[in-house]
C-alpha cells in the first residue's frame, strides 16, 4: 500500500497515529527551523547537518512503524476476496 494512501487515511481520520510520532513530528519541525539548531551549522557544519539527520532519521523510523500498523490494520478490514489481489 503507498504512502499516498496512508496520508490521506489519516488526514480523513481513519488511521490515528500514535502520541509519540506526533510529539516527534512537531519536534523535528520546531528542531530543524529553530535559531538554536543554527548554532551548529554555522560553526560545524557538518555536527550540525548530522544532528539534523538524526532527528528526521528517528521520526522516519517512526512514520514507518506507524505505516506498518496501518498496513496490518487495512487488511483486517479488507473482505477476504480483496486481500488475495
């Protein structure tokens, strides 16, 4: 199943993601555009871009394991026919 169609699941709230990716989805946006997550770019830019890389690496995995779950949930709810397809 595409990431497409997981999006839109939960934007139309049929799949509700777990507190802990939402908590780390804002993280990361506020991390990565906040003045502070600067300091490092400027004087070490590549500490600072592996910091970044990091934060966007474990809010990945996260998405992935939220996808997985959707994925297992989807095919629960799929009549029997549709899952063999």
């Amino acid at each position: 199943m595409s990431w497409w169609c997981f999006i839109k699941d939960i934007a139309h709230g049929a799949h509700k993601p777990a507190g802990t990716t939402w908590a780390m989805a804002v993280f990361t946006v506020i991390y990565t555009l906040s003045p502070v997550d600067f300091f490092p770019e400027l004087f070490l830019p590549v500490i600072g871009y592996i910091d970044d890389l990091g934060v966007w690496g474990v809010l990945i995995a996260l998405a992935a394991r939220e996808k997985s779950r959707w994925e297992v949930a989807s095919a629960a709810r799929m009549p029997h026919a549709d899952r063999l397809s």
